[in-house]
C-alpha cells in the first residue's frame, strides 16, 4: 500500500531556511547583533569559567591553611597537655579543689603516692567528714574564705590521724568565686629531719656548756692553788707575781664561765663579762690604807671567743696597773674602763683612772713598764689592733685599745 505524504509548502521553505542559516559562516552574517549575541555568551561563559577556577583555587588555598593551623593548635595542645601530664608527674604534692564549705569538688592526679584515702572517694565530702577531724576541718574552711577574700595564698600545716602519722603542708589559693584550689605536700620527713636537727644542736650545746664549764672550774682550780702557794711566799714582790697570775687565769676563767651562762656560743656581752672581771680586781686590790673605786661603762657590744679573751686579759694588765701604781697609800681615786662598738665591727677599750698618771718618759713600746706592757703589745698585735697611751697631765692617765671588725671566714 502507498502512503502519499504531502508537505507543506511553508514547512519545506523553513527547513530550508534553517539549513541555510547553519549553514552559512559567521563571518558572512550579515546581522551584526547576532555577532554581539554569540560574542556576549562566549565572554560570559569564559569569565565564569575563569571565576570558577580562581574561585575554587582560593578556597583549596584557604582550607589548606587553615588545616595547617588547625594542626599547629592541635600539636600546641598535645604539647601543651604532655608538658602538664610531665609537670603534675614530677610534682609530689598532692592537688585538690575545693568549694566555698570546703567540700572537695575535684582533684589532678600527680606524681605523689602519699595519698592516705581513695582520692575519688574525696569528691563531695569535707575532710572532717573523711578523718573526723573537726579542727582540721575548721582550720581548711578558714584558709579557704580567706582565701577567696582576696587575702592572698593561704599556707598552714596540719597532722592526719594515721598510722605512721603524716604531716602536711598545704597552700590555697583562690580558683574561681565559688572555688579554691589546695597544693598539699607530704614534709613528714622535713619535719622528722628538722626535729633530729633540734635535738641534735641541743645535744651540742649542752657538750659546751659542760666543757666551758670544765674549763672554767679548771682554771679556778689552778688560781686556787696559785693562791695556796702565794700564801707560803714570803717576799712581797712573789706575792704580787701569784697576784698577777691568778688576775690573768680569772680573766680568761670568765670569759667561759660567760660562755657557759649564755645562750649563743659565738660571742659574750662585753659589759656583762668586763664588769665581773674589773670587780674581781677591786675585790683583789683592796687595801685598808686606800680606797679605790673601779667601774665599767659599756654599750650592748658583743665580743667574739677570739677577741674577747684577749681584750680581757689587756683589761686585766691596765686595771692591775692602775690600782698597783697610779695611787699612793692613804689616798682614794677611781678607775673607769669603757667598752664602745661602731656598726662595722670595730671595738674600742679605755682603762682610765686620776691617779699619778705615767712616769716621766713612759713609753712601753721601748720595753717601758716590764711585764705588763710587754702582754699588752702581744695581745693588741693579736686582734691587729691599735693603742694609744695618753698622760692626762697631772690628772691621771688613759690607755685606749681599738680592735678592727674580725676577719670573715673564707667560703
């Protein structure tokens, strides 16, 4: 069977319409706004292009960055919690916080073993509530308010009821309003080691007592028989020696027997010590055809074990002087010693009395006034010291000793 197709014949001119159009060059166009149309698209389509790969190049360049930062946080903040995990591992205190009733509410686990209770069983009790301590209690809620008052880290020390008995001591400071923080540290073994420490200077001191004691008893005992023999002399001038050596060994006899009364080995008040001996002398000295008055001025100085004994036995060779040959029978005077310290050290010593004053001449440094001034010389060399004698001119005399400040011990 035939099929008869008609077309149209306006179809068949559009078709061919079409086909021509396809098929003609652009460039042969000859409507210019088709030209403008297909150019605005292919701009178009090629800015948006661009757009896009520009676009999409800086994203991937900010995601890049801002992935590497985010691994330098991530690593800042491992580093950041495997140097606090390596601190609270290092430390030996134990840490804990508290709320504003002292109950605790937390705590970080550190290197410390000491601690007494489960700490997780600590969480929302009060430590009275876990040892039954009520001072202990009361003593850690007043740290607490006061310390979240501003008052700055509170600090005291406090005893657990176990077994070996523990000591702590414990610093809050303020956390937050409502919360404080605890650093407890175990110094049970400071305190044992400061308690032997104590009892270990006790033990000490009390040994320099008894050997200045000894020492002083000794000494007694040899002035006692140097008085014994003097006694048997029967040459005033013999007697006088004895005289001499028995002032010279209470000299020294009572610079421990000040050791001995004093709490501080190191060093003797000078007028304590001076004052005992110069009365020592007078008592000695005393005649019944005169009558001579000796007394001691001095400031709150103190003098070391290596100076005092030989300002002492200087003190001693004036004095002797003095009440020996400053005064004649049957007349009164007064012998003074003075003792002054500066802030630097230095000790200064005068032995002065209103007798007869020097002989014409005087001058023991060529070997003037025998014995005497012969110890003296030796004993001024020894502390690196300085004399000065002076003739009060019909007044009496003055013999002046200054000590410089003791050397320091070399490290």
């Amino acid at each position: 069977m035939a099929i008869a197709v008609w077309a149209s014949p306006a179809i068949a001119s559009s078709d061919t319409s079409l086909r021509e159009l396809y098929a003609t060059p652009l460039s042969s166009m000859s409507d210019p706004r088709i030209v403008s149309v297909v150019v605005l698209f292919a701009v178009l389509a090629l800015g948006a292009a661009l757009s896009s790969g520009v676009s999409a190049f800086l994203l991937r360049r900010r995601i890049s960055a801002q992935h590497e930062e985010l691994q330098e946080k991530v690593a800042k903040l491992e580093n950041l919690e495997l140097r606090q995990e390596a601190v609270l591992s290092a430390m030996p205190d134990l840490i804990f916080t508290y709320d504003s009733e002292a109950r605790y509410t937390g705590y970080l686990r550190s290197g410390s073993t000491g601690y007494a209770v489960d700490p997780d069983l600590f969480v929302g009790k009060t430590i009275g509530e876990i040892f039954g301590d009520d001072e202990l209690q009361a003593k850690t809620l007043e740290a607490i308010r006061r310390a979240l008052a501003g008052m700055g880290p509170q600090l005291f020390e406090y005893c657990l009821p176990m077994e070996p008995q523990a000591r702590f001591e414990a610093r809050v400071v303020r956390l937050a309003d409502n919360s404080a923080l605890a650093i407890c540290r175990d110094i049970t073994e400071r305190y044992r080691a400061e308690e032997q420490k104590t009892e270990s200077i006790a033990e000490k001191e009390a040994l320099l007592k008894e050997i200045h004691h000894r020492v002083k008893n000794n000494m007694q005992i040899v002035s006692s028989l140097l008085s014994m023999q003097s006694a048997r002399a029967k040459d005033p001038y013999d007697q006088e020696l004895f005289l001499d050596s028995q002032s010279r060994i209470r000299a020294m006899a009572a610079v421990h027997d000040q050791l001995y009364r004093s709490k501080d080995f190191s060093s003797i008040p000078a007028g304590e010590y001076l004052s005992d001996l110069v009365a020592g002398l007078e008592a000695s000295w005393t005649r019944p055809d005169r009558w001579i008055r000796a007394s001691v001025d001095a400031d709150g100085t103190a003098l070391e074990l290596d100076r005092a004994v030989p300002l002492g036995l200087i003190v001693n060779e004036l004095v002797t002087n003095s009440f020996k040959y400053a005064f004649a029978p049957g007349t009164s005077g007064s012998i003074s010693v003075s003792v002054r310290g500066s802030e630097e050290g230095e000790v200064c010593v005068s032995v002065a009395d209103d007798g007869s004053g020097f002989p014409p001449g005087f001058d023991p440094r060529k070997g003037d006034g025998g014995m005497g001034y012969t110890i003296i010389n030796a004993l001024v060399m020894q502390i690196r010291g300085a004399i000065e004698i002076m003739d009060l001119g019909g007044r009496g005399s003055e013999v002046r000793i200054c000590a410089p400040p003791p050397k320091k011990a070399q490290p």
